[in-house]
C-alpha cells in the first residue's frame, strides 16, 4: 500500500477496475512504493477533485528506452502512482 499522500487516489483507481501493471521499486533506493496503472492520468483535473498534501509532485518521465510515465510522487515517503505518458495516452483510460 502506498503512503497517506496518495492512497485516495490508488483506492479510486482500484474501485473502478483500473489494472495495476507494476508494484515496487521501479528505481532504486529513492523510490520505495511505486504502483503504475494501466491508464492516463489527468493530473490538473485529479488536484481539483482530490486535495493532495504539498508533498505529492508531479512526475514525468519520458525515457527514450527505460518508459514513459506520468503521476505523482510523493517527496516525503518516495512513494508514486504512475500512469501512462501523455504522448503513450491514445487508447487508455483518462481518469479525470
């Protein structure tokens, strides 16, 4: 389970059947929680309806051969809910 900063948000995507692609430590020691889901996340429209914390940033990462993602990190426990890059969204689910 991830942290306090963004278990709302991990509890929502799993309520409504978003598949979970990977649970772990995605990279290295300054990360400790980190859950990708199978969707694209509206990070303006998700801060309008879930208050998050000021720890919880943004993140992207648009790695030419280790990924594309976009989510929140939180900067306190380093722990992340990631979904799909915008440039990977065609085809995904958008949680607004």
């Amino acid at each position: 389970m991830v942290c306090e900063h963004l278990s709302e948000l991990e509890n929502q995507l799993t309520a409504i059947g978003i598949k979970e692609t990977f649970r772990g430590q995605a990279w290295g020691k300054n990360c400790r929680e980190w859950v990708y889901f199978d969707c694209y996340l509206d990070r303006d429209s998700l801060r309008k309806r879930i208050t998050f914390d000021r720890c919880v940033l943004n993140h992207d990462h648009l790695g030419t051969h280790d990924g594309q993602e976009a989510g929140f990190v939180c900067d306190i426990h380093k722990d992340a809910i990631m979904g799909v890059h915008e440039i990977c969204k065609n085809g995904k689910k958008i949680i607004r």
